[in-house]
C-alpha cells in the first residue's frame, strides 16, 4: 500500500486501559481528556516532508478515516493533522 499526495497511513498505537484517581478502569475510547494519539507511520505520500515511514507521530484522535487491508485496520491522515513526530 503507497499514500499519496499529502496523507499518510498510519496504525494506531494500542495503549490498552488507564486508571481514574477513582480507581475505574477507562478504555482509551472513554478517555475525552484525550486528544492527541500516539501512532506509527506506515506510508507517507509524495508531497511530504520531515516525516519517515516508520515514524512515531502523535495526531488529532477526530482525524481522517479507517481503512482495513488484510484484516489490519489503518487510519488515512493528512499532514496538518499531525501535530508532533518522536525522533527515534
């Protein structure tokens, strides 16, 4: 799978549950405190730049689209909803 132009396929990274102060376990699709996500770069398109496949990024959770591909599920972003790239 290639993006193009100026998206990027990346997967969600899986960070599983968090605890309240309270003691409640909350899934991360409960966590509205959130906005940002962690995710790895799986394709960048032709027009960007200071981005690498294999890069951890963190995006805007709203952003973009899910796609499933041999029953992985990746999501489809444009570059402006990336907000910071982690230099490995």
């Amino acid at each position: 799978m290639k993006a193009i132009g100026r998206n990027l396929i990346i997967q969600k990274t899986k960070e599983g549950t968090t605890k309240t102060k309270g003691g409640l376990l909350l899934a991360e699709s409960h966590r509205d405190d959130i906005r940002y996500v962690e995710a790895n770069v799986k394709s960048i398109g032709e027009e960007i730049e200071g981005i690498n496949e294999g890069s951890r990024i963190f995006f805007d959770r709203h952003a973009g689209h899910k796609i499933v591909i041999d029953k992985q599920t990746y999501h489809v972003i444009k570059i402006q909803d990336v907000v910071v790239v982690l230099w490995n």
